[in-house]
C-alpha cells in the first residue's frame, strides 16, 4: 500500500509521521465502509499489518467516484492529491495577484518589501522575457499567461519541496497540459496575426530554387512543422524529467541510509545521509527557480516564432 517514491507518484491520500493519524482498528469489522476497498484489494492482509500501512495516510474522500486502491480509480471522477495541490497553488496565485492589482490602482509605486518583491518579478518576466521573445509591441497581451505560467510552475514545484505534498510538476500529464496551453496560445495568436494562410506558408521557406530542388521547399516545410510539435512535446518534457530527477536522487539518497541502518556503519550514513539530503534540497530549491523561469522563457520564445513571419 505504501508508495516507494511519494514526492513523485499521485494517489488519493496524503502523508503525514504515523505518529499523528493512527489506525488501530481491531478487526475489519470496524474499518470504515469507505475503506473495505482497500481490503478488497489485499484479502490476506492481517489486520495489524493494515492499520500500520494505513496508518500516517489520510485518505482523501470520494464523493463522486470509487477507488480501486490507492493509487488507481474505479469509476467515477475521483479527486487525487495532486488536484488538491494543484487548486491550492492556482488559488494563492489568483488571491496574490488580485491583492497586487488593487494595490497597484491605489498607489504611485511599490511599497514594502512583499509589494517590491512581486513588482520585481513582474518587471523581470515583462522585460526580461516577453519583450525580448515576442517584440515590445505584442508581448503586453502575453505578459499575464506568462506571469500565469510562471508562478503557477515555481509554486507547484516549491510546494513539491514539502513532505507529503507531492510534487504537481513531476506528472507528465500536468506538464503536457501546460505545454499544450502554450501551443494553443501559439497557434491562435499565430492565425490571428497572420491569417490561416498566412500562419502556415510561414513554416514554408521564402528561398529561391530551382525547378528541380522546389519539393525541398515542401520537405522543409514538414520538418518546420514537425519540429513546432517537438518544441513544445519537449517543453513538457524537459520540466517532467527535470522533477522527477531531482526527487529520485534525493530518494536514492535517503534510501541508503536506510540501507545501512541495521550495520555498524549506521553512524557514518547518517551523517553522509543529512548532509548529501541538505545539499540536494537546496539545490531543489534552485531547480524549482531555473524551471519555473525556463519553461516560462520557452513559451514566450515558441509564441513569438508563432506570430512573426520566420
């Protein structure tokens, strides 16, 4: 029942120390009807065995949908722990930049450091990414999705950083979405901006050949549009692999100083365990920063390419 890789695997519960949400059920009688799934699905488990694996897991309810075990759905719309994640990190993004709007309309500038702080990021993203990628002419109507995709990407990852949360951004079907957003946003804008033609012969070169060499032309012309659906499958990969990768050095780590807990040289992995687990979260720390800013500069870049002749 319990998940080897929490940081990266969604299920429909959430983590906490065992010490604070206990089982101590004394038979399977008295387990919950909501939870008979579970024993469905290990029959032979001892009831001892099940309130220690339940035991530090508060299962999320399932009003509209059943479970199969933990980690799989039944039937039904079932809400899964990184949803929950995923709704929390859109509400603080929403609640802080409505705060930001307002405040921004009542005042001249930025005052205090939280109002500083986001004027600073704000400026970057519109500055330092949109108007180099897209033109200071268009890049104002892309600033607020990117700004979106910004926080929303540096939140989840972050928020991955806190036992029994999960990290969102290390599910390939949340990055694929993202990326897709981004190609959606590309593809419109592109056709708005030059015509549905016109956004297609922009994939075609504009060079001179001779009669002979013109299915160039058209092979070129497949290998530009093959390569915009590459781009952005790759945008989504790149902050998938980049996640999970990270959380999986960190489990590797920690694992082996469960590894060598029961030798003589316990001590030594210990010590080895706290200091490479300190190093490898704060360089976590860092990550969640550089995805967050690369995946936002990559989108601004592909809709750029999208609205402007090649």
């Amino acid at each position: 029942m319990a998940s080897p890789v929490l940081h990266v695997k969604d299920g429909y519960y959430f983590e906490v120390p065992k010490f604070i949400w206990t089982r101590d059920w004394e038979s399977y009688e008295d387990v919950p009807e909501s939870l008979q799934f579970l024993h469905d699905a290990h029959p032979d488990v001892s009831i001892e065995q099940f309130n220690h694996d339940l035991s530090g897991k508060i299962i999320i309810p399932q009003p509209f949908g059943e479970l199969k075990n933990l980690y799989q759905a039944e039937s039904g719309f079932c809400i899964s722990r990184f949803m929950i994640v995923e709704l929390l990190v859109a509400f603080i993004v929403a609640a802080t930049f409505i705060w930001l709007a307002r405040r921004g309309n009542n005042l001249n500038r930025p005052v205090g450091r939280r109002h500083n702080l986001l004027e600073a990021f704000v400026g970057y993203v519109r500055d330092e990414i949109a108007r180099p990628a897209i033109g200071d002419h268009d890049a104002e109507k892309f600033v607020p999705y990117l700004l979106t995709a910004f926080f929303f990407v540096l939140l989840c990852n972050l928020i991955g950083m806190v036992p029994g949360l999960g990290t969102v951004t290390s599910a390939i079907e949340v990055t694929a979405v993202l990326a897709l957003v981004t190609f959606g946003i590309g593809l419109i804008a592109g056709v708005k901006h030059l015509g549905p033609g016109g956004y297609v012969m922009h994939f075609l070169p504009h060079i001179d050949l001779p009669v002979i060499l013109a299915p160039l032309k058209l092979l070129i012309f497949l290998i530009e549009v093959l390569g915009t659906l590459i781009k952005h499958c790759v945008l989504a990969i790149r902050l998938f692999g980049n996640m999970v990768a990270g959380h999986m050095v960190l489990a590797g780590v920690l694992g082996a100083v469960v590894a060598v807990a029961g030798t003589g040289y316990w001590y030594t992995g210990a010590i080895f365990g706290i200091i490479g687990a300190t190093a490898l979260s704060a360089l976590e720390i860092l990550v969640c920063f550089i995805q967050a800013y690369v995946f936002t500069m990559l989108s601004a870049l592909f809709i750029g390419q999208s609205i402007h002749e090649h």
